[in-house]
C-alpha cells in the first residue's frame, strides 16, 4: 500500500497556546438551564432570607466634647472664673472617649433602662423583640437586684383574658391560671405581672421573656456601640449602634450620653462638695468657739462693771492699733495652716480645700494642682486597671505633690509664728509704756483680741461657703449634644439589592464551579479538542448519539443528523482514498476498546457507499467478540472464524446478502479458541484478494487495538485507509496514548479518526447540530436561541 499525505483541511487550530474564549464559553453554555435553575434557586432563598432575617437599624448621635486642646468656658460661666472654681475642668478627647465605652456607664444604661430583661412574641418561623410601649405588660420582681442581675432563665407570658394568664416554662410546662396583679411564686423568685392596656391585643398569644445575665448584657451592648472621633482637629465624637429596634438603640444612645454628662458632673463637683463639708465643720466648731467667746466678754465687763472701756482708753491705744491689726491676721492664717495640714495628714487620696485665703501662694497652686491631678486619676481609674501606666505616674506626681503641700504648710507655719511672736514682742514694748491703763483693760483686750480672731475667721469661711455653692451650683457636662440619636427607618441589614445581587452571583457561580469540578475530573473525551491535546490525526466527521429505537443502519430516504453524518464520512472517505491507484478499496476501522461503536460506523459506512451505486463487502474481522450478526439480526451461519480454520471453504460460500441493507457480508461466525494463530494463517489474505477483485469498496471491522493484537497482525500491508473511531463520553483520555503510539510508529497506515456519538451542538461536521437537514419546526426556541 501506498503512503498517503496528511489531511491537514480537517484539523482544528493547530495553535496550542492561544486559549479560544469562545470556545470556553460556548462549554459552559451547553449547561445554561443548570445556571437558570441555580439563579431562580438563589433569589428564592435570598427572597426567603429577607422574608425572616430580623431587620437591622443604625441610630447615630454627635456630641462635643469639652476638650483640653480644642474646647472653651462658656460666655455665661467666665464671670466666676476669677474664684478659681474651674481650674482643671477640661479633658483629653481621648480620655473621654474611653471613658463613654468604659463598663460603668454601660452598665447604669442597662440597669436604669432594663435591658437585662428582653421581651420576644413568638412567630411561626422566628420571634420578633418586642420593646417599650409594644410589651402588653410590666413585670415588678420581688427580688434583690444583686440576684436578679445574675438570673438566666426564658418562660413565656400566655394572655388568657385581660384579666388572667399562664406561665410556660422553656421546657413547655404550665402553671395553673394567674390574675393579673397577683404574686407568682417561681423557682428564681416572685414577681407580678401588670398588663400595660385592655385591649385584646396578644390574646392566647406567647410572649417569650428572657432574663441574661447583667454582666452578659453589658458586654454585649458595649460591643454594639461604636465611639469614634468625628476628625483629628475636632472634638466632635459620633456615637453609633445598630439593633433590630430603632426606638431601643436611640434611648440607649441618648441615656449613655447623661449618664456621661452626669458622671463628669459628679467629678468636677468632687472638690467642692469636699470643700463644703469641710467649711461646714469648721464653721460649726468657730460658731461654738465665737459664742464662749461672747460670752466671755458679757461676764468680765459684769464682773469688773465695764461701760465704755475704748473710749476711756482710747487714746492711749491709738497706737496699738496697727500691730494688733497684724497679730490677728497672723493668728488667723495660722488657724487656717493648722486645719489643712490637719486635714492633709488625715486624709489621705481625698481632695484638699482650695481657695482658702492662705499667704503662701505656693501652697495654693500646689493644692488646686494636686485636687487636677486626683480627678484625673480618679476619672482614668474608672476605665482601666490599676496597672495602667498613665495611674503609676501619676500616683508619682500626686505623692511628690502632697508631701510638697505638707512641707510648705510646716514652712508657713514656722513664718507665721516667727511675725507673730515679733508683733507681741512690739506689742509688750507698747503695753509696758502704758502704765496708765488699768488691768481690767489688758483682760478685756485679751478677750476682744480673741473674740475678733474667731469672728474673722467665721465671717471669712462664710464668704468662702459661699463662693464654693456658686461654683457647685455653676458645673457644666463636658459633653454638649449637637445631634440627638437619629436612626432612619430604613435598614442598614440586610441590603436587599446587595442580597439579590450576591444570591445572583451564587446562584451562577455555583453551577459553575461543579461544572468546573465535573470538567476538571472527567477524564472522558468529549470532542476532537480532547484528542488533538494528545495527538494529531486527520478527522473524517463527527456520528451523532443514536436516538432510542433507532435502525442501526440509515436508510436511502433518512435525512436526520445521522445519515448526514455517514454521507458527509462518505464524502471526506473517498478525499482520502483519491490518490489509490487500485480499483477497490480498503477500509479498515477500529476503536482502543469495545463498545465504541466501530461496528456500527463500519456498517452505515458502507451503507453510505452502497447507496452510491457501489459494490461493498463488510468483513467481521473481530472473531474474540463478534456483533455484526447481532446488530444487523441475521441468522447463525457460516462466517470469517469458520473460513480460517476450514480450507475446503471457499470465499463466496461465507458471502451472504443482507435483505436490510446493500451490500454484502462476510460476519465473524464462531468465537474461536485461538483467533490470533487463525489471522496469521494467511486464509485472510485471500479473503481480501476476492474482494478486490469483486467489490470497490471492503470495509473491515476489526478487533479494538488496545485490547488485542489482532487488528495490528491484519494492518500491515493490506489497508488503504484506517478509520480509528474514538467514542465521544466513553473513552478514557489516559487510553488515547495508544492511538498516539500507533500513529507516531505508523503501525497504522494512513490513520484517520472518526468521532462517534458527539454532541449535536458541539460538532464539527455538516448537515446535522446546525438545523440543516431535520424537521426544524420540531425545535424548541431554546434549541434556536442557544445553538453555536
């Protein structure tokens, strides 16, 4: 036989490494209905999803805060800053902000508004909260809060009447009938239940009441509320929380606020109420003090029977005047250094007095510096532990500090007493001169001397408790509301149009990647692409999947997709066989296993080419597993196993007409013992000469290559063509290394590949996939719309 050119007109693109989108995409469309039913499925579930999944809403709030670098005294309030009342009253923006988050202000926010305590009606599918004026009743416990705030319990509320109700524990147990107002007895204590109105709202309804622990409710609500600085250069902080109830989140935003502004209140009012308690108990030992003292003067000048002592002595005092002026202020701020360094070194990390009139101006700043420096330290301490490097230094400075205060104390001590005992040094020098001046005089003026010491210093405090109310009285928040809490009625959980775009997107993504995987693991060959990845071939055409109940072999008046297959295989069987200079031609056709459909290609082959006016002979050269007798329902006779092992038969007696079909058979006949040795006998040799001589064309249907060795022992030599047919979802694509192999050593001469039971939509070929040559008003629109 003669060596053929390749039939390169049939190839695909030779191109390896140019990825064909289109050809990509149109894989993928194939499945389309699988990424419509995944889409729909997906927007039911997103729609199912919205239906039920509780509604999220944001509330926001923006305060301004009294900031140390950023923030100012009110106009109204700089009237009084000469008394010194509000020194220290601004703060560190970020202090604050701590501060708001910290545990303590959460935890009055949840006590004051009850939100350790939730109320849920119970639904067909999930529960609704219910909150405020929707709870149809109140519940009044008779237990300690100590107790009640560690609680962990659920039962329901089942409204009866208006009057009466039943208890439902969590594991579905109820209690006998209840009036409203009546004292319930439970395991975890008492309580009555009010209803809030009479209406029939909630009848024979449950409503679920959950008691959380506090702790777990604080932590909870503290995580939920987002504190954040407005902008770097502002004290502006924006306070915001999400929740399913917008009346709820905006009553816990607005209530963190007080409790803020009422906290910071309370710290800025720590020094002047310590100042008025310690004011009014020395007014109260001064006003005893002053009134022994009056009383004293009432019984000398009875005793010695006094009238009008200064104008009698007078003039001899004149010029005592001044000194005395200075003993008693001496005396006074002596009192007042002795009643703070008393009270420093009895109360220790309690505020100091300020703004008593001491001399020592030192002492003064000292003091209101030391009073900032606690309050700091006392604000920082509510939010942090006590390891907190910012508390370590400052305990530093607030010990340096107080033993500063206490020394200088003890040096304005020593000083005062040093003037003093120099003014009675002065004052003796004079009253030794006045030898004229009785003694009952000197008594008196050591008890006037004494009276208006105390007095002094009595009127001065009341002067100082006053100033002291004004500023107790004139304390501002140190936080301003700019915007009270504010939440749209629209939620901000779930987005609905993020929802369905995303169901949208699964929905697609998710039919594609099992029809990724179903692709990345199909090791079948599906098209004449999965062949050329590991060889190239000529190809013949494309057989479509046989219909069910459908004649194996086509008829001269069948135009469906598949007779047009088998004559479009005809036409491109005889471009291959053109250049044979022999009259009769043959074709030998195999497959890599069995059940490819070799058989069936051999036979409507030659059926094809009987129906053009030419004589055909069909060999069942595959005698291990024979099926042409049975695909074409003819009866048991004499076939090709019985000729090799008979050599009193002759050709023409194993040649048998089909009454189905045009052209003649010769089929395998009996399954023989040892097929390899009768192939090799050369009986076939003679077989193939007849039909050369009496036929144009002999097709040859042979064993699979990779199962046997027989169709190599018949190739060599007696083929002109050889048709390999590669099932389409059948074979495996580790099993094409064969054809490869045998097509690279050229074992099969002129090799040309053949894909049977392809898919219509995906095929190469002409008159079939495509509309041409079938009942096109059978079609579907879907077909129409989504051909190639």
């Amino acid at each position: 036989m003669q060596d053929k050119k390749n039939f390169d007109f049939v190839y695909l693109d030779d191109d390896d490494d140019i990825i064909n989108f289109r050809e990509v995409f149109e894989k993928y469309l194939a499945y389309y209905k699988w990424f419509i039913v995944g889409g729909v499925v997906a927007l039911f579930v997103a729609f199912i999803y919205l239906r039920y999944t509780p509604k999220q809403y944001e509330v926001s709030s923006t305060i301004l805060i009294d900031d140390e670098n950023n923030g100012g005294m009110s106009s109204e309030l700089s009237a009084f800053e000469d008394l010194g009342v509000f020194g220290g009253s601004k703060s560190n923006l970020d202090n604050e902000i701590g501060i708001l988050r910290s545990r303590s202000l959460m935890e009055r926010v949840v006590k004051d508004l009850k939100l350790n305590i939730s109320y849920r009606y119970k639904g067909n599918v999930r529960d609704v909260e219910l909150y405020g004026d929707a709870v149809p009743f109140k519940i009044n416990f008779f237990i300690k809060d100590s107790t009640l705030y560690q609680l962990d319990t659920v039962f329901n509320i089942k409204k009866l009447t208006n009057t009466s109700f039943k208890l439902i524990s969590a594991e579905g147990q109820e209690s006998k009938t209840h009036n409203f107002g009546e004292r319930v007895t439970t395991d975890f204590g008492a309580f009555t239940v009010t209803p809030k109105n009479t209406t029939n709202a909630y009848l024979d309804e449950e409503i679920i009441v959950a008691i959380a622990p506090l702790e777990n409710v604080v932590d909870s609500y503290r995580g939920r509320v987002n504190i954040a600085a407005n902008d770097k250069k502002s004290s502006l902080v924006n306070l915001t929380m999400q929740d399913g109830i917008n009346k709820k989140a905006r009553e816990i935003i607005d209530y963190l606020v007080e409790q803020y502004n009422k906290a910071a209140i309370e710290d800025k009012s720590a020094v002047a109420k310590n100042t008025d308690v310690f004011i009014n108990d020395r007014l109260e030992v001064i006003s005893k003090d002053l009134s022994l003292v009056d009383k004293g003067v009432e019984e000398f000048k009875t005793d010695n029977k006094l009238t009008d002592i200064t104008t009698e002595s007078g003039l001899i005092l004149n010029t005592n005047n001044s000194i005395e002026q200075k003993i008693v202020e001496l005396n006074t701020q002596l009192k007042l250094a002795d009643y703070v360094a008393s009270y420093v070194n009895s109360n220790d990390k309690e505020l100091i007095p300020a703004n008593l009139g001491l001399a020592d101006e030192n002492t003064n700043q000292n003091t209101m510096q030391y009073n900032e420096l606690l309050l700091e330290y006392n604000r920082i301490l509510n939010s942090s532990g006590k390891l907190n490097p910012i508390l370590l230094n400052l305990e530093e400075q607030l010990s340096k500090l107080r033993a500063s205060i206490q020394q200088s104390l003890v040096n304005l001590k020593s000083s005062l007493n040093i003037s003093l005992k120099d003014a009675q040094r002065q004052e003796y020098r004079l009253n030794s001169k006045i030898t004229s001046v009785p003694k009952q005089e000197r008594e008196y003026r050591d008890i006037q001397r004494q009276q208006q010491i105390i007095e002094t210093l009595y009127l001065y405090l009341l002067e100082k408790r006053e100033e002291n109310a004004i500023s107790l009285a004139a304390t501002t928040p140190n936080a301003k509301i700019i915007d009270k809490a504010y939440g749209s009625k629209i939620p901000v959980s779930p987005k609905t149009k993020i929802v369905y775009l995303a169901a949208l997107l699964l929905g697609f993504l998710i039919p594609f990647v099992i029809i990724y995987l179903i692709f990345l693991f199909d090791n079948k060959v599906h098209t004449f692409e999965d062949v050329e990845a590991v060889f190239k071939a000529p190809i013949l055409g494309e057989i479509p999947e046989s219909k069910p109940g459908e004649a194996p072999v086509v008829q001269e008046t069948q135009r469906d997709g598949k007779a047009e297959a088998f004559r479009l295989l005809r036409t491109n069987v005889n471009f291959m066989l053109a250049d044979t200079k022999e009259a009769s031609k043959v074709v030998f056709v195999t497959s890599t296993v069995a059940g490819e459909g070799k058989t069936t290609v051999a036979i409507n082959l030659a059926e094809v080419l009987a129906l053009s006016n030419k004589k055909v002979l069909v060999i069942g050269a595959d005698i291990r597993k024979p099926k042409l007798a049975e695909y074409l329902k003819i009866p048991d006779k004499k076939g090709l196993s019985h000729f090799l092992m008979l050599s009193s038969l002759k050709v023409k007696d194993i040649i048998y007409k089909v009454e189905t079909t045009n052209f003649d058979l010769i089929h395998s006949g009996i399954i023989a013992p040892n097929p390899a040795e009768l192939l090799m006998n050369g009986r076939f040799e003679e077989i193939l000469e007849y039909g050369k001589t009496h036929y144009d064309y002999v097709i040859v249907d042979t064993a699979p290559v990779g199962v046997v060795t027989d169709t190599l022992l018949l190739s060599k030599n007696n083929a002109d063509l050889f048709i390999y047919v590669v099932r389409a979802n059948y074979l495996d694509k580790r099993l094409l290394k064969i054809p490869k192999k045998l097509n690279k050593e050229k074992r099969l001469p002129n090799m040309a590949l053949v894909m049977n039971g392809a898919d219509p939509k995906q095929g190469y070929g002409y008159g079939y996939g495509y509309g041409y040559g079938e009942d096109d008003s059978k079609k579907s629109i879907w077909k129409g719309i989504f051909k190639k």
